[in-house]
C-alpha cells in the first residue's frame, strides 16, 4: 500500500505560486504541478526558499487558493520539490475530478497492470496523419517553441522538428489542428536526431479531451472516404 494518505491524479499543469520565502522576502513564480488530489498538490522546479509550515498562494488559471507547505525535497532539476495541502478545499480548483479521500491503493502490481493496459490502449488507437502544429514547453516555464505535427491518436503525436528533446522529458504542450486546438502535458518517448520525437499524452483536462477525442473522429471519417475512393478506382 502506498504511503501517501490521499490518492493522488497525476499530471503537469502550469500555475503560479506567490507568498514570502523563509527569509521574508515576497516571490512569485511560475512552475508546475506533478499531481494532484482533492486537498494537496505537488509542485516540481520551486526556486524560493520555503519550509514546512509557511504558507503561499496558488493560481491555476483564473483560480485561486491559500495552500500550507508540508513537506520540501531536492529535486532532479532546477528548484525543489514542494508538497501543499490546500487551507481552502471547498473551493473547485482543478478542471478534473479528484480522489475521494482514503489512503492510495497504489501497488507495485497495480502499476504493472496499469501499464500493460496502457500498453494495450495505445496499440488500439490508431496514429492518423495530420496537418497541424504544436508548441512544446518543458517545465522551466519558457515560452517553448513550435513544431510541426506529423500524426495523432488519443494516446500520443508525432512532432517533425530538427531539435527533438531527450527520452524520458515531460513537456506541456498546446495543439493546434484547423481551428481546433487542445492542452496536454506528455511525455517524450523517442527522438531522432535532426528528424523528430514521439510523445505519449499523460494528462488533459475532460474540454482538452473532448477536442481531442472530437479531432480524431473527423480525421477517422477522412480517413475512411479516402479507403472507399480508393476502391472505386
């Protein structure tokens, strides 16, 4: 069983956090999310000096809510890891609906089950080619950069770029198609040199999804009427 007292969703999302670090000085700043519940947050990349007990505010978007810190942690990159228990949690603040309480069943084999689905999930849903574009930012909160975009499914894309980023990077991105356009964080899965990278999606919002799920279902009708103007040839 896991430790964590509250089950958690994870996903990356952009929000800003403000307050006074430890040595009273006011900061704000923009950094990410790496999961959720319904009354905390853990937050990657803070660069202010905060400890437990000391308490900021955070935005998500045109939300916003007092949180307590309750744990701080080195992290890989730049920065630290922040964990935040929410001081007002009657308020929505996130576009997803979040755990119940409980403690996490998380568990080594629920994971792996978890994973080979995900495994199954991602050979059923089909890559469709697509012209469209992507702005890609990694969790430093710079303002990124454009690709194009080759092919999309409901699991991942394919970016065309001549700087493709490492395996293993998490990215935010913003996905444009027509006039359709969709946020989703992700994960790099491969990358060729000079050619371009594949992601994997790991979070959207249900809006973000929708579009998604309403884009791949007109690019299946395309699809589909170039097989049957095939046949008539």
């Amino acid at each position: 069983m896991g430790k964590r007292l509250q089950p958690r969703v994870q996903g990356i999302l952009p929000v800003r956090i403000w307050g006074n670090d430890d040595n009273g000085l006011p900061f704000s700043e923009h950094v990410c999310t790496r999961d959720i519940s319904n009354k905390g947050v853990c937050l990657v990349g803070v660069r202010a000096l905060l400890s437990s007990g000391n308490t900021v505010g955070l935005q998500y978007r045109n939300r916003q809510s007092r949180f307590r810190v309750t744990w701080v942690e080195p992290s890989e990159g730049q920065g630290q890891n922040v964990g935040l228990e929410c001081m007002q949690p009657e308020k929505d603040l996130w576009p997803v609906a979040t755990p119940t309480e409980g403690r996490d069943p998380y568990s080594p084999e629920e994971a792996r089950s978890r994973r080979e689905r995900a495994l199954e999930a991602r050979r059923a849903h089909p890559r469709f080619p697509v012209s469209g574009a992507a702005r890609v930012r990694g969790r430093d909160g710079n303002r990124g950069h454009w690709a194009k975009l080759g092919d999309l499914s409901l699991t991942g894309c394919y970016l065309q770029t001549a700087e493709p980023l490492e395996v293993g990077r998490s990215v935010a991105l913003l996905v444009k198609v027509g006039n359709r356009e969709f946020e989703a964080a992700a994960i790099v899965r491969s990358s060729w040199i000079g050619t371009g990278m594949g992601l994997e999606f790991t979070f959207l919002t249900n809006p973000d999804r929708a579009t998604l799920c309403s884009v791949i279902g007109r690019l299946r009708e395309l699809d589909t009427l170039n097989d049957k103007a095939e046949l008539r040839r």
